[in-house]
C-alpha cells in the first residue's frame, strides 16, 4: 500500500471513530428534576436518542430526606416516591402510560398490600400498567435510625 493511501485510511478511521463516539455521546441526555438533588453520584434519568428513558430507584425523599409523617408509613413513602418518579418522567417528557417496566425494591413484603393500594392509583381504568418485579430487600439505601427507607421504585419508559 502506497503511504497516500495509507494516510487516507487512517484519517477516514479516524473520522468514523470520532464521529461515533460524538453520536453515543449526543444518543444520552440525563434528566435532572430542579430541586431534588441526587443523595449519591447518579443521574435521576437518562433519555436515550432512541425514545428509551430509564429512571433511576426513587426513595421517599423530599428536599434530603424523609417527611415526618411518611417516617414509618409505606402508604405515605410510596405515595412520595411515585410523585419523584413522576417528576423524572414528567422533565423527560413522559408519563407513567409510557412505562414498560417497573422494578419495586421493598423492606417488608408485608407491605406489599398497602404499596400496591397507592401503586395502583397512578393508572387509570383501561391503561396498561408496566411490567414489574418487586423483590424484598434488607435495607435500602438513605434510611436512618427512626426514619427508614420502606420502598425503592426504579422504572424504564419508551415512547
């Protein structure tokens, strides 16, 4: 191969590699919700360029930390953490009719009556609810003495 060629090659693998690194790069936007600032180094959402959201587990935390009266109460925590859900959802340009999958992290599958009774609220007669998994768990991250993490609800959405 004569060095012309050479060169050329080199330069036209170069502009592929880069350009596609510019493409995956631009294919991910991460979703921020004003006033609810992460508890660790994670992004609340991430929008894919092909219509795929995927949000990260929501706890029951309202400006850092729990509300009082959501403290022992997995009806109140739940409450919250789909209203944070709905927030990530809703700066991303989604609703919960556009999710297709839900992953329920729990402390005591004795609550899973009273999670599913405020779960259930968020959708309406006739829409289809995402599928879902819910696992129970020995703890969840952000709980404190007095004040622990009931419920995690992490979802992925498509349009």
């Amino acid at each position: 191969m004569n060095q012309k060629f050479k060169t050329i090659a080199l330069a036209a693998l170069t502009l592929t590699t880069l350009s596609a690194a510019a493409i995956a790069q631009d294919s991910r936007t991460p979703v921020y919700v004003a006033g609810n600032k992460p508890i660790a180094p994670y992004s609340p959402g991430i929008k894919l360029s092909n219509g795929m959201l995927f949000v990260s587990g929501q706890i029951p935390y309202v400006e850092g930390a729990i509300p009082d009266a959501a403290k022992n109460d997995v009806k109140a925590q739940t409450k919250i953490v789909m209203e944070n859900l709905r927030g990530v959802l809703n700066e991303a340009g989604y609703t919960f009719n556009d999710v297709v999958r839900a992953t329920v992290f729990i402390t005591d599958m004795d609550n899973y009556g009273a999670f599913n009774q405020v779960y259930g609220t968020y959708w309406s007669e006739g829409d289809i609810p995402p599928a879902r998994a819910a696992v129970e768990v020995g703890a969840l991250p952000g709980s404190k003495p007095g004040a622990p993490v009931m419920v995690e609800v992490s979802m992925i959405a498509a349009k």
